[in-house]
C-alpha cells in the first residue's frame, strides 16, 4: 500500500508538541544546565562538567555517602512493600465477593485508603503510632512492647512500611479483583469438570490471567515507592537519624536545605535515570514472561 | 461408563416456588442409554445448556434427581460426579503446554504417569495434536484450542458421559465438518455416551443416533433422525427439523377426513372425533405435498415465489393466510400464479394443542 505523505500533519502534532516541551523537556534542560554548574547562591554559577556525577557516585564524598546509603534504603523500602503488598493484595482480591450487594462495599472500603492525600495519610499514622497519644502507639507500649519510631530505627522503619501497605494495598487489591472479573465463567466450570483442586484453579486459571494486570501493579507500586516522599517525611521526618532518609528526602534537603541546587539537580538526573531502567526491565522481563519460548522437539 | 436416568428433573433459576411455567427447565423424565450418542437440539434459550449443567453438576437441580446406574449423585459436586464436559469456547490453560493441558484432568484425579501418558498419546493421535504436545497452548488456532478442550473431555476413559455444550460455534465451516466426523469416529473408537448439544439440525442429525428436541423448556420428542423426520410428536419438531420445515395448517378433522377451507383431504388412519375446544391442526412435510395444475379435485393454492435448491424445487404458496412450501415434481412447469395441491395421505399427521394425535389405521 502507498502511504499518503501530507506535511500538515505536523501542525496536528504541534499543541502536544508544545505542552510536552513546556511542560517536560524544558524543565529538564535546566535541571540537566544546573547539574553542570556549581552555584553559591546569588544567582551566580560556576562550570563543574561532569563533577556532580563523579562525587555522586564515589560513596568517599558526602553527597556520594548520602545518595548511595539512601538510595540502599529506598530499593529495600520498595522490595518490602512490593513483597508484602503484591500477595496480599492477590489474597483480598481471591477473598472478595463476586457478585451481589457486598460486591459494591467491598469496594468502596478498598477505595477509601486511595482517596485520602499522602500528608493526611503521614499525619494519621504521626499520631496513630505515637506512645502518649496514639492508639497504636499507646496501646503497644501498654501492652509491654517498647515502642516508639522517633526513637527506634526498626520501629520507624515497621511503620513505614505499615502505612505504606495499609495505603496501597488496595491498590493492588482492585487491580487483581478487576483481573479476576474478566475470566469467564466457562474456565472455572472446565476446571470443576476436570477435577482441579483450589490451588490449581489459582495457578492455572486466576494467576495467568491476572499476569497484565499484575504488571501494572508492580510497576506502579515500585514507580511510587521509590519515590516516596510526604509520608514518612510527615511521620519520621528521615529519622531517626537518617534511618529512614529516602533518595526524594535527601534531594529535598540538598535542594531546599542547602541549596545546592548542582547537586541536586545531579542527584535528580541519576534518581530519574534509575526509575526509567528499572521499570524497562520490569516492563520487558514480564511481558515476555508469558511468550513462547523455542521447545526442543521430543522434550517432555 | 454408566446409565443416566433423570427423575422429574426441572430447573427454576429464580427459586422453587416460582410459577411453572417460568421455569428454565420443566419436570423431565428420561433415560440415556451407555454408550449412546445423544444430540440435544432446540432454539437458544429452550434450556439444552441448563439442562447439560444439571447432568454436569454445575447447576444443582431446583427439583428431581439424577441417577448414574441407579445411584442417586444429585448432592454431589461435579469434581465427584463422573462426567467430562467441554464448552462453547475453547477454555485452555495458558501456561501449560497441549500436553499437559490434555494430561491435567488425570493428573488431578491422582492417576499414575505412565498411564497418564499413554491416554494423553492415543487422545492426541486421534485429535491430531500430536506435533504439537510440547508447545504451548496459547498461541494456537481457536480450532486448535477447541480441539484441546475436546481432548480434555475424552481423555478420561472411565467417564459416565462426555458432554458437549455447542462446542463447535467457533469453529470455520469447513473444519467443523471435520471435527465432527472426528467426534463421530472418536464415539465408535471410546465407547463413551456422548451428550452433544446444538441448535444447529444438521449438526443433531449427522451426531446423534439419538435426537432429543426441546422446546421451551420441555423435552417435546426424542427418537432417531429419521423419527423426527417422519413423525414429529410436537408441531415444533415438524417445524423446527427439516428444510423447510412441516406445512402446519388449521384445519377440521374428523375420522378419515381433514377439511381446510372446506376441501376435503384424504387421511390414512380414522381420527373418530377429535375433542373440542382444542386447537387442530394438520401437519404435512413439504417433500409429500406436490403441485399440479389446478384442478376442481384439488386444494388450490396461490404461488408466492420458487425457491430452487438445485436438486430439488419447492414452490411457496399460500392458502388465505395460511403459507405452506410444496414440491414442484421434476418436469412440471408452473403456468399463471395458482396451482393445485396433492396430499399424501401417509404422511398427513393430525395436532391438536400442537401435540400428535394418534389415528386408528
């Protein structure tokens, strides 16, 4: 087939184009001129090449010490949560109704942790956790649990995360739940007929077909975890110490509390670089989980 | 392998107490012969799946019981039950590879590998899948697919009974003559009762060496094809079998006699005096209806058009409002727009409420 060639098209492209250049590319050009330069306020700056990059990723200097130590943290936070979530949410979604009134509240409930802001969320849990107000917190100590995440790294880092899965999990939940809905009714009555047991059902019919709507799951949950700033800045402020300091929490600091705005802007080129790969590879090592591989003939 | 009575069996989907004549399926009795091959034939919607899911387990009967072989199995699931059934849509395990698709309703009963093996190869030899046991399942043809869920259901070699749910609607004309000759070889070869349902006759007619027929949610006749053909029990059977289907014309009946607008046809058995009040009707297949030229002997008839299926030419007339389709005998040329109509009286059946009337010979 002959394809039509018309040059107008290009002015169709153009709003897009102009949005997406205001709105993204620009913004990114100046991030990637600041992080060549150094400046000491005063709007004067200084060229520093690539100096920002190499200090950021030679863990001898302060801002290489800072950014690989938070960075360390923050690929745990998102290997905890995505590990706890990602089932559990597979197992709200198995155990809500099908069909009928509870259907409707199930997910309304489900809804509600999503509606609520992420400073709302951190301040909830602020006061929830703490040992002379909060329920949690009062409650654990009178229990005889000494708890306190002001001053206790795995108590700061348990609620974090608490709150993240208390947070997100339903996320994951309605996405499966919405996965689990599409198949019909045909494969579950074949599975009946063929005398499969639940946890066959589960592996043979449900975890296939939730395969795509897990891969939005995951990814979306790694994308925000690994950028989770307000709520454990809310509730721990990065503390104790710098426990729970995530990547977005010192580039905040570096950023607005130094205002070193090279390195930040070095940091954040690295922090967005990290994102892109990781959800590539996420993106193609799952899509083609579920594809033909070569068989050798005669194989069993 | 077993016999599977169905006592009084009736489905309501929106409870026991509703009226009867709601229900999906109504009271039915009947038995299925081991080893028969059973076509369930009907509309949408007359309530041949619902009536397949009750023998499946799948629907838990409103009323009745089902018997395997004199047992009473209405109370248990369709994991118990012993029964294969295959659906509309080809329904594949998508991680699984064909082999293993064919191998899992075995594997789930606990059946030892090797013998799991060897059924999985005779199924695949006789379903052609052969080639294809290592590869995985998703990529295939729907053909394919549906093959495989064929498979599913024949593999198990002690099943009271493989069910079919109108497995082939997905499938291309072409190939769907294939597959059921397959299914037909496949029948003779296992030695399994085969249930198959269809809306589609020839489809029924070329399966079954039974024909069940539904209606409304009422079995209205079950018999061979040829049965059906000439001596359908319920209007619905006359019209709903045969291409075109039975003539069913209002008429009055009394001993051998039959009156349509006050001409007189000749009938083969004595009908006494049929009770009143009820709605009577003969019924008489095109093929034994024949037009001629018009005569003063003969029911005369006013010619609509003529449908020519090659072989054979139907000419459709009609009679007041009533329309009927009649055979044009070869060589006879139809001049001006009305023709006589010939009987024969053998194959005139007489209805009253729809239903046969048995005459006296």
């Amino acid at each position: 087939m002959d394809k039509t060639i018309n040059q107008k098209a290009w002015f169709l492209v153009l709003p897009v184009f102009l949005v997406v250049a205001f709105s993204a590319v620009l913004p990114l050009m100046t991030v990637v001129n600041y992080s060549m330069q150094d400046t000491f306020g005063n709007n004067q700056f200084f060229w520093n090449g690539v100096g920002w990059f190499k200090e950021l990723l030679d863990p001898s200097t302060d801002l290489g010490g800072r950014f690989l130590a938070s960075l360390g943290r923050n690929l745990f936070f998102s290997a905890v949560i995505l590990a706890i979530e990602v089932p559990l949410g597979i197992i709200v979604a198995l155990s809500m109704p099908r069909e009928g009134w509870s259907v409707a509240a199930c997910l309304v409930i489900l809804a509600l942790p999503l509606l609520i802001p992420w400073n709302v969320v951190g301040t909830i849990w602020q006061i929830f956790g703490r040992p002379d107000i909060g329920l949690l917190g009062y409650v654990l100590n009178h229990l005889g649990f000494n708890y306190n995440y002001v001053s206790n790294e795995v108590d700061a880092w348990v609620t974090v995360i608490v709150m993240d899965v208390w947070h997100w999990t339903s996320l994951v939940a309605l996405l499966c739940y919405a996965g689990l809905k599409s198949i019909p009714d045909a494969y579950y009555q074949a599975a009946q007929i063929d005398g499969a047991s639940r946890w066959a059902v589960f592996k043979a019919i449900q975890l296939p077909k939730m395969n795509r709507v897990l891969l939005i799951a995951v990814l979306l949950r790694f994308m925000d975890s690994f950028m989770i700033y307000t709520e454990p800045f809310v509730v721990t402020g990065g503390g104790p110490g710098n426990s729970t300091t995530f990547v977005s929490i010192e580039l905040v600091k570096i950023a607005l509390g130094q205002f070193d705005l090279g390195k930040a802007a070095a940091l954040s080129l690295v922090y967005n670089l990290i994102i892109l790969i990781v959800c590539w590879v996420f993106y193609t090592v799952m899509t083609n989980a579920g594809s033909e591989r070569p068989v050798k003939e005669g194989a069993a | 392998m077993a016999r599977i009575d169905l006592v009084d069996l009736a489905q309501s989907y929106s409870g026991n107490d509703a009226p009867p004549e709601s229900f999906a399926l109504k009271p039915v009795t009947m038995t299925w012969r081991q080893g028969g091959a059973y076509a369930l034939l009907g509309p949408s919607g007359c309530g041949k799946t619902t009536l397949l899911n009750l023998i499946s387990g799948i629907v838990t009967p409103s009323r009745g019981k089902i018997l395997f072989d004199g047992q009473d199995i209405t109370p248990l699931s369709t994991q118990k039950r012993n029964i294969a059934q295959v659906f509309q849509f080809p329904v594949i395990y998508d991680t699984m590879t064909v082999g293993q698709n064919l191998a899992f309703p075995l594997k789930n009963r606990g059946i030892a590998k090797a013998e799991v093996d060897a059924r999985v190869k005779q199924i695949a030899d006789l379903l052609d899948l052969t080639p294809y046991l290592n590869r995985k399942a998703t990529r295939l043809t729907a053909d394919a697919k549906q093959k495989i869920s064929l498979g599913r259901g024949l593999v198990r070699s002690d099943v009271a009974a493989v069910l079919f749910d109108e497995p082939l609607t997905v499938i291309d004309p072409e190939l769907k003559w294939q597959l059921r000759s397959k299914l037909k070889a496949l029948h003779r070869e296992l030695d399994l009762t085969m249930i198959y349902v269809t809306h589609d006759q020839t489809e029924a007619l070329t399966f079954a060496d039974t024909v069940v027929v539904m209606h409304d949610g009422r079995v209205v006749q079950s018999g061979t094809p040829a049965e059906l053909f000439d001596k359908p029990a319920h209007t619905f059977v006359g019209y709903f079998i045969g291409s075109p289907g039975m003539n069913i014309v209002p008429a009055e009946v009394s001993g051998h006699e039959a009156r349509i607008d006050g001409h007189v046809i000749g009938l083969h058995r004595n009908y006494g005096v049929l009770p009143a009040g009820k709605k009577i009707e003969i019924g008489v297949r095109p093929e034994f209806v024949d037009v001629a030229a018009p005569a003063s002997g003969l029911l005369s008839a006013t010619i609509e058009r003529i449908d020519d299926l090659g072989r054979i030419q139907f000419a459709r007339v009609r009679i007041g409002n009533t329309k009927l389709a009649a055979r044009v005998p070869p060589g006879f040329s139809i001049s001006g727009d009305t023709a006589g109509l010939i009987f024969n009286p053998a194959n005139v059946h007489v209805y009253a409420d729809s239903h046969l009337v048995e005459g006296v010979a």
